[in-house]
C-alpha cells in the first residue's frame, strides 16, 4: 500500500517556512506498513491543487493532504478535490452547529465566512476536530482514500490518530516497517560509516540511514516485514553487532539523548554534579538542566566569562592564570576541581576554550578546548580541537563534555570513596 | 518566470529526514524574480522520477532538482532525465579526467562505478562541482530550463551560486522580490494580526506571512515588482505603520536576534550585565554568549539549581527563602542583586520559577516565572505565567528575560549612576 502527501499553503512556498507535517504522517503511516512514495508542497491555487490531486490520484492508494481548510476564500482543498471527483458540495448542518457552538464557547461571533467550513463533498465521512473549526474530511473514490487535514499540527496530529489510524489499520496490509535507533558520540561519520559498513552490507533487506544530527551520529535501520518475531530477530542481531563494532562509542540504542543516559549514570552511581563553563557560557548547564528531575543530581553551575569570577567565584588560583593562561589544562583542573567543591558535588566539570571567531592565536587557536573531570581522587584533563563556527565549536564541546561524564562513569565509583 | 524544485532520494522519504536545500533555492529564486509554484520529494525511482519531471515538465519554466547525481546504481537522475528527453547519453572525458585528479589528490584510487558520473545528455552544459565529484548540469527542451544539481548542500549551494544564478540572470524578468522582516517579542500572534492586518489590508500587492518562531512573532512582507524605488518606498512605509502599531514590541527590523539586540544596548550603554538563573539552568548564559564579543559586557552567571548555592554563591538571605519560598518575588530580587554585587555588574537578573512537569501547586503552579532586574539605584520584578512543556516553558522564560533587559535598557541610564 503506498502513500502520497500533499502540503497545501502558499506560504509554504517562501523561503520562511517548511512542512513537517510530512514527518509526523510518515512515521504513522510507516507504522501502520504504508510507505510514502511522493510528497509535495503546492500553493492556494485551484489549477495547482487540481493537477497535484489529479497526479496522486493516478499514482497512489491513499493521498493526505494537510492545509487549505480554513474558513477564507484563499483555502480551495475542499471545493478543488470535490470538483476533481466529481463530486456535489453540500452543507452539513452538524458540522455548522459545532463550528457555531465552538464560537460560543469563546464568547465570539461567528464570522460568515466559517460557514465555508461546514461545505462536505457527497458521500465523505466527516472527521471532528476537537482543537479547531475546520473538520478533516475522509473520502474513497477510484480505488483511492483521499483524506484531507488541516495544516495546525496541533490540529492535525490527534485528528490523525483519533480518526484515520483506525481507519487505515483495517484497510492496510500485513507488511510493517520494525526500525532502531542507535546514537554514537566522539566518532566522525566517516568513521562510523566504516566501522559498520561491513555489517549491514550482510542485511541486504534492511535499509539503514545514517545521519549526522547536530554534535552525534545516528543509524537508522528500517525493515519492511510481515513477520514480527523475524523481524525483530533480524534487527536485535544487527544492533548487537553494530554495537560490538562501535564499543563505548555507541550511547544509546533506544533513543534517549546524551543528557538523559548521562542522568541515568548519575542516578545509578548516586552521584551529584556541578559543572564550570567558560567558553560554553552555560550550554552545559542548559543541557543537562532539560531533563526533568535534574535537580536531583546537578548541584548548579558557575558561568565564569571573566578571569575575576574564575578567581573569586570558582577558586581557581590566580597564579596559575597567570602562568598558564585562562585557556590551559591547568585552568580546566583548577575550575572542575573548584566547582566540586565549592557546591560539595561528587563530580565537578570544567570548561575553558576559544568559542571564536577571535581570540585564537598559534599556539592556541580558535576551537582548542579544554574539558576536566574532578573527584575527590583527583582529576582529567583533555585537550579538544573543534572546527566550524562558534556556535558549532559550543556545541561540540557541550557534546564532549556530557561524553566525558558519560564514559568516566562507566568506571568511576565516585560515590564510593 | 516560475519554478519547481524536485528534491531525489529515498532517505527524503523517511521519517528521519527533511528536504531544506528547498529553502535555500527559493530565497536564491526569488531574488532573481522567479517564484517557486511546486515542491516534490521523490525516490531514487524511476517510475517515480519519471512521473516527476515529465509533471515538471508541463507545468514550469525552470526545474531544479537536487539529489540522485551519485554514483551508485541508485543514482538514476541523469539517465531518467535523458530518457524524457529522448537524449542520448555520452561519457565526457573531460570530467571523467577531473573525477580521476580529484580521487588521485586524495590518494585513493577512483571506483569504476564513479565513471557514471561522466555521462551527459546530449547538449547538456556541464556544472563544475569543486566540492565533490558529482557535476551538475544544464538542460533546455521545450522551452524548458531543467538543472540537475548534487544533493549535499555543502555541494549544491556554492554550485548554484557560482554557475546557475548568472545564467539565470540573463534569463529572468524585470520583476524582482523584496521583502522585509520585523520582530516582534512579548505580544501573541493573535494580537500581533490584531494591531497590523488592518495596516496590511491596505496594500494588496504586498503578501505577508506571520510566523511564531520559537518565542517570538516575525512578520515577513513580500512584494513582487519591476521598479525597486517604488517596492522599497512601499515596504518602507508598511514598515513604519507596522512600528507604531507594534510600539516597544517590536525588537528588531534587520532580522537580529533577541540577544543581539540586547548585546547593542548593553553596548550603547556601557553596561555590563549578570545573570543568577534557577530553572532556566543556563539557557539565559548560553544564548547571552552566543553572540561574539559578549565578553565586553557579560560579566558571568550562576545556575543556581539548590537553595545552598542561592545562598553560599549568590547570598540570598536564607530567611527570605524561608519565609517566602524558593519561587518567589523575593528570592527573584535577592538572585539579581546577589549577581550582581557579587560580579560588579551594572545590571543583575535573576530567574526562579517552575519549570515542571512536577513541583507545582495550587498557589505555585508550574510555568510560574519571577524575572528580576536590579541596577546599583534597586531592583524591580515581573511574575510570568507561562504554558507548555518543560523546554517551552524554560525558552519563554529566557526570552522573556532578554525582552525585560532590552526593555528595561530603553530608559535606564545604569552606566551614569
């Protein structure tokens, strides 16, 4: 059974604004074994929807489309695909009495104009929309489902599946799509591309993705099957083997992000945290602070941009500015260890670096970052050369910073001693 | 002129990926006064691609495809293209002598399947790709242009920049597009249309699209037209009525950020400025270092997640968290002048409030944000109420933070006290 998905919306069509609705319609649709074979974007103009509809109609068993159901002249699905079936517009009056009763409840009246929304092609089953004016539409014609949305994700999600996923589950056939996401953290795509390659060239049926998202790299394997337990079987023994070839590197196989499998090692090892951030200016702190529950092992952060906060505030000795330099392995001890103790956390980061575009020079340029780890046994230090732009050498330095924490607690019994 | 982008590879298909070299082609077309009327994405098919460019074919001057120019089997653009166009194709040598330089300056020797990269339709141009083997190329049939341009946008941009856009300019109309962009923070996007559409209504030519980006409204004007003096003297005067309606909302009509505009007041001003964060855990920080440079005027933060560090590091009075609680007005103004005082800032802020999803109550409930502001004349505090999950509820905080000491430096002299 193949899909077809249609993005009505002139603005669309600038270079603002893109549709994700397709991502979200594509999971579910995948889900349900549906494969997407065509997507297009395509502006409020009734020529351009007739020939977009009229196209998919040919091609595909089941066409969404999303937008272009409002209540104003410039939103044509409606009236341009009733047309193309060949079917008459008539006026539902339950679906006027909700729009009318919808306008109540906000203590507004109702424009005429919504009363567009209310117009149903004959013999399409009407689906309600519990969070906007505009009801989705279900039609079979040809051979084909023909299901119209409207564009709000916030609309179009739960009336997608509410209304059309029992729908479609009991057209759609046994094929499903059995997936796994594994993510990788301190190796370049290349080389985690070469680590691998060996391995799924061996599943010559399972289509794999490997994407480069944000500071990680993910690999995506899909396979399409009617058999479940196979399936699965496939996929376990494929993870397992990727898993052994990328080592420490691999972070997660069930999509958690670093953050998170860093909270669980902190959970795990009883351990709390603090972290001083120079060159990240409190990304790191960000980060981790976006898992909920964080209070429970993140003590707090100290963003010391100047060398006085590093003095007064972190306790990092003077002279050893001096001597070394604000960005130096030195310094980076000096910050974990100080943050550390400052708050009694059982784990302290540091951070000093050159975020860029000036500041660099030879001996140290632009992207040389230093990450420490303290504990009450001592502490690590490692030098990191990003590229790319401040931003990019920020966030990469947060990325090896969570990793650090990641892999020292793989070992570490900081709670213990 | 009008144009119609087709984006190749089944990867676009999934879940996991979206197509953006679309958005980088439009705004490019759009500057040359050629609109974009369609958006496809299909798989490396060749029925499929077939039915796409025959489509394209029909319905527009200009098509530009990205994608399916590789050299593995799956890479079927040129030869499906060809194909439609009834074009033989031929090996060029010269470009199967620039792939073999290319392999032979990274010292690997060349696959013979990267000889399919040689293969030209007859009367084709070819598209020099500096950045990879991959050329592009330029067809005409049928009163068509159609330019097959490689995938990866490292790629494709510079392709486009260097080879497509002067043959296009010598191609394209008088018309042009010019555009505008204003943003606008601490006002909704219902009332933000409220106070402009009845500006917009007035000026029919001009398109607009109003967009909730992340935490902030941005209204992007658009016209189409042959005499620049006369589009810009337009756009200007719509700019100016959008200004008075909009009033202090509106931050910025050079597409700055929030924090760039910050950074200029702080600048103008001679200030420096400090920050005590609780549950926004050093998001504020991180997009106030964002922009380069901010080392002149931020002088550093403290994520102060517990109650002990908001009264060891920041010296909130420990009666005051007592008597009023952790998320309070009090504790707010205590962080902003605590950071303050403690750093020798000009200017302090401080965050305290419930992000979720649990810790809230009945008198406390989550989204509660107190924002403080203090100067070395006193300080002044704002309670928000924000909706929204944890990350959208920490976001709006930030950006209500950056709106208050944007606002605040308006009329504040800080420097002169």
């Amino acid at each position: 059974m193949h899909a077809e998905i249609i993005a009505v919306g002139s603005e669309l069509l600038t270079p603002d604004r893109i549709d994700t609705n397709s991502l979200f319609l594509t999971a579910a649709l995948n889900r349900l074994g549906i494969e997407v074979i065509r997507k297009s974007v395509v502006g409020d103009d009734p020529s351009q929807l007739r020939d977009a509809f009229g196209g998919a109609l040919e091609r595909s068993d089941v066409i969404i489309s999303s937008g272009g159901l409002g209540p104003t002249e410039d939103d044509l699905t409606r009236e341009t695909v009733a047309e193309l079936l060949g079917r008459r517009l008539r006026r539902d009056e339950e679906i006027l009495a909700g729009i009318r009763e919808r306008f109540r409840r906000y203590n507004r009246p109702m424009p005429e104009t919504n009363a567009r929304q209310a117009m149903v092609p004959e013999g399409a089953e009407m689906l309600p929309n519990p969070r906007g004016t505009a009801p989705g539409l279900w039609l079979e014609a040809r051979g084909r489902i023909v299901i119209l949305l409207p564009g709000p994700p916030g609309e179009l999600e739960p009336m997608f599946e509410r209304e059309v996923v029992p729908r479609l589950e009991k057209r759609s056939p046994g094929l499903r799509l059995y997936t796994r996401e594994l993510r990788v953290a301190g190796l370049p795509e290349s080389d985690v591309e070469e680590r691998v390659s060996g391995i799924y060239r061996q599943y010559p049926d399972v289509r794999i993705t490997i994407l480069a998202v944000s500071t990680e790299i993910q690999l995506h394997p899909r396979l399409w099957s009617d058999n479940a337990r196979e399936a699965n079987r496939v996929l376990d023994e494929m993870s397992e083997r990727f898993a052994l070839a990328l080592g420490e590197n691999l972070f997660s196989t069930r999509g958690q992000t670093l953050e998170e499998v860093v909270a669980e090692g902190l959970h795990r090892q009883q351990a709390t945290l603090a972290a001083a951030e120079s060159c990240t200016g409190g990304m790191l702190a960000a980060r981790l602070t976006n898992v909920a529950g964080s209070s429970a092992y993140f003590r707090g952060g100290i963003v010391c941009y100047s060398n006085e906060m590093k003095i007064s505030v972190v306790g990092v000795p003077a002279e050893t500015i001096e001597a070394y330099g604000a960005v130096s392995s030195e310094v980076a001890l000096a910050m974990a260890d100080g943050v550390r103790h400052g708050t009694d956390s059982t784990i302290g980061v540091g951070i000093t670096g050159i975020a860029g575009p000036s500041g660099g020079t030879a001996e140290k340029p632009v992207g040389l970052v230093h990450i420490a780890i303290a504990d009450r046994a001592g502490s690590r230090d490692k030098a990191f050369q990003f590229a790319g732009d401040r931003q990019r050498i920020r966030l990469n330095a947060t990325q090896a910073a969570l990793d650090s924490v990641r892999r020292y607690l793989l070992y570490a019994k900081p709670g213990r001693e």
